[in-house]
C-alpha cells in the first residue's frame, strides 16, 4: 500500500469519524434539551392542577358536586391557561395508556409518576398524580404527544447523513489531493533512490529541494544528497584503489616472471657449461642482485601484512647508535647513487622499535637517493622538543607536485611509474613508512616542492629517562 493513500485513508477515516461522531452527538443533545423542556413543562402543569384539584376539593364541595361539577370544572379551568396536551380526572379507568403492568398502580396517594410511551408509531409524554379526595382514590394525569420532537431529530439524522455524504466527497478530494501533493516530494526521492540503485550515482535532489516546503523533507533530501555524494566518493575511492592494486598485481607479475626466467636461464648455463670464472661471476651476481630485488619486494609485502596483525615490542636506544647502524646499512645504496649523506643528530634516548625503524628510514634514504640527481646530498636530522624526538630525510631532487603529495603513502601508489618500475619500485615503500610511523603513535609530515626537493618528517616519544 502507498504511503499517500495510508494517508488519505487515516485521514479520511479521521475527519468523517469525527464530523459524524460530533453530529449525531449535537442533534442527540438538542433532542435531549427539548424533551427536557417537554417533561419538566408537563411536570410543573401537573402539579399545578394538582393544587387547583386540592384547593377545590377542600372548600367543602359535596360529592356529588365532586363527581359532576368539579372534575368538569378544573379540567375546563385548566384548558383556558394551558396549552400542554390533553388533562384527564377520575377514577384509574378513566385514564389513557394504562396497562397491566403500569407505574401508576404502585404510586401513594400525593405521589407523581411518569413515562415515555409509544402507541401506533406516535410517541407520549404521561404524567400522573394519586389522591386522595374523601377517602377516594382519584388520578390527575397530563398526557403530551411528543412526536413531533422524535420526528425533528429523525430529520436532523438524515439531514446530516446527506451533508456526511456530501461533505466525505468534497473532503476526501481535498484529502486526496494533499497527501499526494505532500508525498510527491518522497516520491521523488524514491525515484532517485531507484536511479542510485542502478548505478547512476551523478543524480541529485537538486530540483526536488526546490519544491519541497516542509523543512523536514528539505533536510531529509540535503541529508541523502550527503549521503548520495560519500557513496560517490567511496566507491571512486574502491575504485581507484581497485585499479592499483591490479595495476600492482600486472607489475609484480611482470617483474617477477622476467627476473626469474633470467635467473633460472643463467643458473641453468652455470651448471650445465664449464665458463671462465670472470663470467661465471657475472652471471653469479646478476642472479645475486635479482634475487636480492625479488627478496626485497617480497619483504614489502610481508611487512605490510604483518603490520596490521601485531603488536611489537618497544626498546630503549639511543639515537646516535641508531643512526650509527643506520649509516652502515646505507653505505652500499648511497654508493650505488653517488648520494653524499649528511647527519645532524641530537643524542638522546627515545623509546622505539628498532628494526622497523631502520626499516622507515631506510626507505625514506631510498626514495630520496632516486628522486636526486648524482653529487647531490640527503640531510637526516634528530632534534629533540618536550618529549618527542623529531626525525627528518631531506633530499634535493624533483620534488613532488600537489596533485600526489597527497596519495604518495597509499599502498602501490607511484607517482612516476616508469621511473619506479625502472628502478625496481612498486609503490609499496612510504605505505610501509606510514605504517610504521602510526606504530609509533605518528604520521608522516610531507612537503615538497618541484626542482627543489622534498622533507619528510616524523616523532618518536623520548625515554623517561632523559
């Protein structure tokens, strides 16, 4: 069922509810204060003859003027001053609608009874009093057709089913008209929500708000708009990361398969054919540097995994033996790229994980030695502040423009491809950097510019003991 016609239906079942509910409630009550006057006016009348009766009777007339004269006298007394129905004196046969079961036979003498009665489809209002006149029983009663009020109500009951009739017509189109008018906008909604789930994610609310009156359904479509643009922003994200990744898959195939058919080409040659020892070298290390590079990505991979699975234990040490060891393992890669190296080391004790460490700095080196041209220089910095030690890599090279600054440390992310697959990179280096600096509750600080170079900075906490 749509929500527009819950809403007509609730609605119209509300307002015809409540327009016959307090109809039939209004004419019933005007019905009720008509008979009110109805009874009381017969009441008081039959009291009053009552006393006119009584009044009489006690002047001494004898009984025989009581039997001939008297009850002709009131009832012709009584006529001249009163307009409420019919008057009816004497003995209990001689009133009107008595049967078997009557109230009149348990009345006591100076007692008033009453009822509503209904003979031949015409309603009566019957009133009666019991007295007693010369130890005689005799009954004073007024009897009152109060047909014409039934009858007024039973046309006031069709007149006003005619206007429920007419009125549920006219308010049901009104009805009608508004729970569509005021659904319309969810409507369109609905429909844009359709056109999502399809896969048009360029659609909007943009004219639908334009219509909309109520501040809840603006809000509601701005809200899902929001909501319309982060699934947008999600998905070309998944997206985008679901292209490198591929992108990664096809170069680390491509790399692994061309290495590896060489190495097993020249292991196989050494150890079928008896070479000269110069070549036999050669051969040796090239399958030595290959298998070096292929450990090497191997290991990128195998961090990165394990990042995210474990918790590693913090050591005590000091910064100028870190950099120490750290030069040493270094030498051989700045050899590679004629980089000089330049340190400016505060000592301290700061607490850290050592090999991961050298790790992160290791592939800061790295990145720097490719991103700088020969003769050039890095400058690796630790300074300390309050209780954090600040670590710094600058090189002097291409720099980075804005467009990547921003992507560099995401997983198979490169900026320059070519030059990366050239030197044997796969984008995997700063994801590792970022990784290890978040262990060491940090991140890293990137600002570069192009032709001028690139500093890349992050903290470790210092020991207590400093």
């Amino acid at each position: 069922m749509k929500f527009s016609f819950k809403i007509f239906i609730i609605s119209f079942f509300l307002v015809i509810s409540l327009l016959g509910i307090g109809g039939f409630l209004i004419i019933n009550s005007n019905f009720n204060n008509e008979l009110l006057i109805k009874k009381d006016s017969t009441i008081n009348s039959n009291k009053m003859l009552t006393m006119i009766y009584y009044s009489i009777s006690l002047n001494g007339m004898n009984e025989y003027e009581y039997e001939f004269n008297m009850t002709d006298y009131i009832l012709k007394q009584f006529q001249n001053i009163s307009n409420n129905g019919e008057v009816f004196i004497g003995e209990r046969s001689n009133l009107k609608f008595i049967d078997n079961n009557s109230f009149v036979d348990e009345l006591n003498y100076s007692e008033q009874g009453s009822q509503i009665l209904k003979k031949d489809e015409q309603y009566f209002f019957q009133v009666v009093t019991k007295l007693n006149i010369n130890d005689r029983a005799a009954y004073l009663e007024n009897l009152v057709n109060i047909t014409d009020i039934y009858e007024i109500r039973n046309q006031n009951y069709k007149l006003y089913c005619l206007f429920l009739i007419v009125g549920s017509l006219i308010s049901s189109s009104i009805i009608a008209f508004f729970s569509i008018y005021i659904t319309n906008p969810l409507k369109k909604l609905q429909q844009t929500t359709n056109q999502i789930a399809k896969g048009n994610l360029d659609i909007r609310n943009d004219n639908s708000l334009k219509t909309m009156k109520s501040p809840e359904l603006v809000a509601l479509a701005t809200d899902f708009n929001h909501m319309t643009d982060k699934i947008e922003n999600y998905i070309k994200k998944l997206e985008d990361y679901n292209e490198r990744q591929e992108d990664f898959i096809s170069r680390f195939t491509h790399e692994l398969k061309t290495p590896l058919t060489s190495i097993i080409g020249y292991a196989d040659i050494l150890r079928t054919y008896d070479i000269e020892p110069k070549k036999r070298y050669e051969l040796a290390n090239y399958i030595f540097k290959e298998g070096k590079r292929l450990e090497d990505l191997s290991f990128h991979l195998l961090n990165l995994i394990i990042l995210k699975q474990d918790e590693f234990p913090f050591k005590e040490y000091n910064s100028k033996q870190l950099f120490r060891e750290l030069t040493q393992t270094l030498a051989i890669l700045l050899k590679k790229y004629n980089i000089k190296l330049e340190l400016n080391i505060e000592e301290v004790t700061i607490s850290i994980e050592p090999i991961l460490l050298k790790s992160l700095l290791y592939n800061l080196v790295d990145n720097a030695c490719k991103a700088s041209d020969e003769n050039n220089k890095i400058i690796i910095s630790g300074i300390k502040k309050d209780y954090l030690y600040t670590i710094s890599v600058q090189d002097f090279g291409k720099g980075i423009d804005e467009e990547h600054l921003k992507k560099v440390t995401e997983p198979f992310y490169m900026v320059d491809k070519s030059r990366a697959r050239k030197q044997g990179g796969a984008g995997l280096g700063l994801a590792l950097c970022k990784e290890i600096a978040a262990l060491h509750k940090s991140e890293l600080l990137i600002t570069s510019k192009i032709n001028v170079g690139t500093k890349i900075s992050f903290s470790v906490e210092v020991s207590h003991d400093n």
